[in-house]
C-alpha cells in the first residue's frame, strides 16, 4: 500500500478551496460553475492517479480501479468519500477533506485483496441550493423518487432535473436513466472522515474521534401571544409580555439540555418579537427551538421536557403558546463493529482518540439509514469552528486522519469477504 | 356656567372619528387629508357655539371667546385640549378625548370672571408622520427654531415646510410670520385631560386619576456578540449563545424594574438575533431597552441597576456587550399646587380617584418644561388598550372626565388673577 505524504494531502485541499463562487470563505451549490469545476479537477486528479472517474446522473462521482466496472454486475465496494458542495461562504474542509481522503485512500487501496475501495464524491449534502434532504446519498443508494426531479427547487426555481441538465452540458453528471434509479455501486461498508466541526477534540487534545452514532434533531416554531400594550403606562405586575416569556423560554431550554447532559443540545435559534418597538411591550414573539439527542428516547425525553417548562412558563405569565412541529431526523446509530476495529486501530496507531457521537447529520446517515455497515472519524476543528470561512484544522492532523483512514481501510477490506 | 351633557360628549367623540385614513382604527396624520378634514370640522363646531377658532402658522388652533384676541397683546390665558393627530390605525380616544374637553370646556367658560379659557387643539404630539418631538405645543410655545421647518422631513422627504403650505392651502394653517415664532396665546396655566393608556384606573376601580408627574424614558440599543456554531455539535457547556445571553437581559431587565417598584417600568422591546437559523447557535443579538420613571435619579437608579445586571450576564456567559444611548426625555413634575386643587375637587364630587404619574409622554410634558403650571387628569382605559382600533373607555367616565375637568377650569380660572 503506498504511503500517503502530507503534501498529497494539503496541497490538493488547497487546489479544491480554489474551486469556489465570489466572497469570503468557500461556496459551492450542487451543480453551479465552480461545483462543475471542483467536479472536473477531481476527475481529472484521479484520471491522472490511474483511477476511473464515474459520475452518475445526479453528478456523484465514483474514483475507482478501472477494472472494477459500475452497474448492476458490480461487485460490493467499500465506498469511501465525502460530499463537493458546501454552504454560502463556508470552510475548505467541510466535505471536501473527506473527497480528498476518499480520492487518496482509494488510490492507495487499487489491487488490494479483499472488498474493492471506491471513493466517493457526492454530489448534494448541505441543503445549501435545493433543500432535497441528503440528495447526493439517496441518489448513490437508489433512493429518489423520479418526481423529486420536478418538485425540488432551487430558491428561483430551477428544477432539480434543470439544474441536472446544465451539470451535463459541463460534463459532471451521466445521462439520466430510466426510473427508478439504480446505484452504480453496492456499498459493503462505508467511510466517512470529516472536520468535527465542534470544538471538543480541540479541548481535549485529541486527534481522533471514532463517531459511533449520528444525534437526531427535531424542530419546533413556537408562536408566543401576549399583550402588546404601552411600555410607558402598564406597569410591569399587568404585563404580558411575549418577548419575557420567550426570554424565561430560550433559558429553559438551555437549562433542560444541561440537566440531560452531553451530548443533549437544545438551540432557540431565531426570535422576532412584534411590534418590535421600543415603547410597546412585545405583543407576540416567534421562536425556532432545536433539540438534538443521539439516542430516540432521550431525544424524545429532551423535547418533553423543553416543551413542558414552555407550557408552565406561558401558563405562569399568561400568554398563548402555540408550537408547531417541523420535519425532523431520527438519531442513527452507526456499525459498532466498525467501531471497535477503528478504537483497536487507533490504539494500534498511538492515537489520541475518543469515541463520539455526531451533532450534525452527514452522507453517512443516509447509508446507515439504508441498513449499510458505516463509520466516521472526526479530526479536530480549530475552535470548533465550521460553515465559516474561518474553518481550520491544523495540516497533522489533517495528514493523520486520512493515513487512519488508509490503514481503516486496508484492515477492513482486507477482513471483508467479497 | 352651562352644564355639560353626556350627549355633547359621546355624540362629538363620534363624530371626530369619523375623519380617518384608510384601514382599521383612526388615523390622522398631521396635515394630513384626515387631519385636516377634523381640523375644518372642530373649528366649524366652535364657530356654531360662538366661540372664535383661530389657527396658528403650525396648524394649532385655539378655540376662544371671540373677544379675546391672540397676539402679543393677549392676556394670560388658562389653556385646554389636546392633540389632533394620531398613530398609523390607533384609537378614537388618544388626543381627540382632549381636544373635545377643550371645544367643550372653554364654550362652557365663556365670559366667566377670572382667566380667559381657551381651547387647544395642538397639531402634532404623536411623531407618526414627523420625528421632530412635540411640534404642536413647541409651537404653540415658541419654541420652535426655523431651521427646523427644513430638516424636518417625514418618511416620503417631505419637509415641514412644504407640509405646512399643503395645511395652509386646505385651511388649517395661518401664514408663516417672520422668526422668530411667537405664541398667539400665554398660558397661565394648562391643562389636559386624556385616556389613561393604561390598566390601573380599570384594575383599581376608579373613575379618574390627578396626573402629578410624566415619567422621563431612556433608550439604548445593545449589542450582544457571542459565537455563532454548529448547533449540532457544539456542547452546551462551550457555548457563548448571544440569544441565550439575551434571554437573560430580557428578564433582569423585567426584575431590576419590579425590584424598583412602580412606577418603574424597564421594557426590552425588540431582539434580532442572527444568524436566526435552527441550527446555529446565535453569535450576535440586537436588543432595544426602555427604562422610565418618574424622578430623574429613580430613573437614573434603574438603568444603573439594569445595564450593570447585563454587564454582568455578559461577563458571565463572556460574551461582548455594547451599549449605545439614544435620545432621551428627563421625568417631569407637574404643579402640585394645581394637583392638590384637583384632589380637593375630586373629593368634592365624590369621584372615586387617584393620584398617578404618566408613563407616556403628552403635550402637557412641554408646557410643565417651559415653565407653565400645568396639570393631567385621565380617566380609564378599557383594558388598559391604546394605540390600537381596540382604545376604548366607558361613556359614564368619558363624560365623567370633562365635567370634572370643566369645574376644575371654572375653580382655578376664578381663582387666578388675570
């Protein structure tokens, strides 16, 4: 197996961040000029390793031994990648470290014994253009509904089978077959290395998180009705405040993801209270809440708790609460087995490591989700920074993560039978 | 002195309403065509009681015994009314109360011994259409500069000068006399009688409250910068969530106000956090507070106590605060000497009543500013509801208001020496 160098590792994340649209940070939406062109550089960056570049019709890529051939005849892979597009002035790393590993790891795995290693480029994970939900995974496994084609949209309305067309005119997606859909490769196992996008293996000096579990999350709007009275002339014993209340709220919610503990997360994102007046206590106040768990019951038990401290705060100050649920994810536990050899690796290598559930969903969760064998690695986020411009991550640990990667690898697909 | 009748209340407070802009509730705008239609109305009505109705160059209009002339040779006068504009879809009572007292009071005044009475009916208190802070009673003080006739401009750039020449040309203004602006009238003594705007009266029980103070406000806008993150997977205990320090703000704010007693009010009326995504912990949040009270060093003791509590969650939670200060109005005591007289009436006719400070700004602040002896007296608000279609108070205390007001006129105009 050929050893990956560093500069194999840094240099091509400093070809890929060039790849962007105007403005701070990294942006690439699924399908516009510099996704295409991001698209084009690693086919052509793989072409030039002796590896085949497959797109499929939603513009996934596959980098491949040319001998192992895509179809229905394929054999089962060990997919391994992450996704090409980010968010509006985003990081360098977010996804694109885990193209790079997937590009590189399957390099280094061409004519190994065991499963086939494919690295996998999809093509739509952040909901960024088109809020399809994990587009470029359930594509890889088969899972869209030809109508989606038609009734997903970008924010002006572009089809997602319009914006297909315009990914072929330039060359980064195959023609579309007839429905349904059927993958050009079968994963065995899947991979997925990514930036932790937290700030935990930072504070715990770690290089390695070996991620068992990805949280689900629901969200709610709540709509709180009070009274929108003079703020000169109602004295505060007669007041019913809509913005107080969601003040106690925000605060109760943080309070009860506490008492849950890690890694319980409870988020009041956005508030707009109304009439928005310096002179008027708020009459209503609209509030997003977030809980996330990495366990159904205790996501569950999470959100009864926020929503029942909600409820006695609004009964308590008399005001209306209405909330309203929105679509969610449930929490999905990745391959334990997969686990414990990547934790026996680790120690193996003399990493620094811990086991960790992901706060954020992924590709991954869309496999796992599928019922296939998946694993991730976390390395550290400087300052936990992500979708940011500012994200980092320091270049060893960048290099350590994919060489774990290879060697994660090598000793499954070596131990997996075809 | 000719007695007042329910009717001559109600049926002209009906009538009032009748001039309004488009939509739900009253709204006239000064100048305006709703405006000036109420202006022509009221001054028509004087007129068909034998009283002259004399407009100043600012749109004001004095209601007054024909025999009393304005001008710099006037005598001092003992003034009434209130104002004639409006908030966008507020209610039938705010300022038209008074300036229908006004109409009725100094009719029912005229040729009695003592101090002239004349009717006010001031052109601009609300700051609905112009920001240039009590317009009408600065005028009718002489307390306006000209320069500021063009760097007064409304939403539209229209300047006050070019409103004045479209009242002028409707009727409701008089020419514009050489600077600098001198009152028509001097007033020994004002007085005005309003809505509460507020809940007590109701709450209490009583018919009428004796207005000693007007509570002076403070305004900041404050910036709170935390670190906006993955809400995912960023753990609670290493969150600086802006909105969750806001949270805290929003309700110290509310406390150090309750803690103060009444008449202490502290309103935070506005939030915007940002990113205001479900899933990013808020890095930055916007918030508007008021602080009011009656006594400049109660009111300067409450915003001591509630920026140093949101230097002190901001320091906690270490996140930044930055506070910015806006204009202001410092508190403002009306005559006591007037509002014993008034308590000493109001016994007498058995009129169930308190004193109160006002929380909200009127006319009457500018009067007591310059120098005028003055005095408030409100009568209750249904629900405490104003500024909104839904202001309304019982016809009993409507009509109860005026004549209490119209024997206080009678007692202090007799009593004052010319």
């Amino acid at each position: 197996m050929p050893a990956i160098a560093a500069h194999d590792v840094t240099d091509r994340l400093a070809e890929l961040a060039r790849f962007t649209g105007r403005g701070a940070g990294v942006t690439r939406l699924v399908y516009d000029e510099a996704w295409c062109a991001a698209h084009r550089w690693l086919a052509s960056e793989a072409r030039a390793m002796g590896l085949a570049a497959t797109a499929d019709w939603a513009g996934n890529l596959y980098l491949h031994d040319p001998a192992v051939k895509p179809g229905h005849a394929a054999p089962p892979v060990l997919m391994v990648g992450s996704h090409l597009d980010s968010v509006k002035h985003g990081g360098r790393l977010d996804g694109a470290y885990g193209t790079i590993a997937g590009l590189l790891v399957a390099h280094a795995s061409r004519g190994m014994a065991g499963l086939p290693v494919v690295g996998f480029v999809s093509s739509e994970e952040e909901g960024s253009r088109f809020h399809g939900g994990m587009m470029g995974a359930r594509s890889m496994l088969g899972m869209v509904d030809e109508r989606e084609l038609d009734t997903v949209a970008d924010r002006e309305g572009i089809t997602w089978r319009d914006a297909l067309e315009d990914a072929r005119a330039r060359g980064c997606a195959a023609a579309l077959p007839r429905a349904p859909f059927a993958p050009l490769f079968r994963p065995a196992i899947e991979l997925e290395l990514h930036i932790e996008q937290g700030p935990v293996l930072e504070a715990e000096g770690l290089a390695l998180a070996i991620v068992d579990r990805i949280a689900g999350y629901r969200h709610w709007t709540a709509w709180i009705e009070g009274e929108a009275r003079h703020a000169g002339t109602t004295p505060m014993r007669l007041r019913h405040d809509a913005l107080a209340a969601a003040g106690e709220m925000i605060l109760a919610a943080e309070h009860a993801a506490g008492e849950a503990g890690e890694p319980a997360v409870a988020t009041v994102g956005f508030a707009r209270p109304s009439p928005g007046l310096f002179n008027v206590v708020p009459g209503t106040c609209e509030l997003w809440l977030e809980c996330r768990h990495v366990r159904g019951d205790d996501l569950e038990a999470l959100a009864d708790a926020v929503t029942r401290r909600w409820r006695e705060v609004a009964q308590r100050r008399g005001v209306r609460l209405g909330l309203e649920e929105g679509p969610g994810q449930p929490p999905t536990a990745l391959s334990a087995a997969l686990a414990d050899a990547a934790t026996d690796l680790a120690r193996e290598m003399r990493l620094a490591h811990r086991r960790m559930a992901s706060g954020a969903g992924h590709d991954t969760t869309v496999f796992a989700q599928a019922g296939v064998p998946t694993l991730m690695a976390f390395v550290p986020s400087r300052a936990g920074v992500s979708h940011s411009p500012d994200e980092a991550t320091d270049d060893d640990h960048l290099v350590t993560g994919v060489q774990f990667l290879a060697a994660l690898t090598r000793r499954l697909a070596e131990h997996t039978p075809r």
